[in-house]
C-alpha cells in the first residue's frame, strides 16, 4: 500500500513542482512506515520553495537515524548547489 502511496505521490510533487515545507511534510506523515515516508521526503526537498523550513519535514519522523539520514541528503543537495553541479 506504502508503494502505491509512494507512486501518487511522486506524480503529484513531481507535477506541481512547488510546496511548501509544511505541505510536504503533511504528505509526508501519510504513510505508516519510516522508509516510505524518507524517500517521500528525499524526493520532494527539490519541490520545496522554502528549503530553510524544511526541519518542518525532519520533525515528521520518529527514529534519530532516519532524521540523520534526511539532514545527510539535505547537505549533499545543497553542497552539490554551492558547488554548482
């Protein structure tokens, strides 16, 4: 169910292509496991139109290690931006 949830999703952020932070995390807490709602919020931070706010995200999850794994996939992004790839 998660993935076909996944799916709507990706077709959804990817169509639109601007939410806001706390639009994307009401998404985000649509799924019931952990590893559904990380690649929901991996795959939207490009979509986000205020990227600063996007802790609003982070705070969706329950594990250390899965916020962790966000904040990672954040930086690379943004080093990747600065470095201008």
């Amino acid at each position: 169910m998660d993935k076909a949830r996944q799916n709507l999703a990706r077709q959804i952020i990817g169509a639109k292509a601007c939410f806001t932070s706390k639009q994307i995390a009401q998404i985000v807490k649509l799924f019931d496991f952990e590893s559904g709602k990380l690649e929901i919020a991996k795959f939207a931070y490009d979509y986000a139109i205020d990227p600063q706010n996007y802790y609003l995200v982070n705070a969706c999850f329950d594990f250390d290690h899965t916020k962790e794994s966000l904040s990672r996939h954040i930086d690379s992004k943004r080093n990747s931006v600065s470095k201008g790839n």
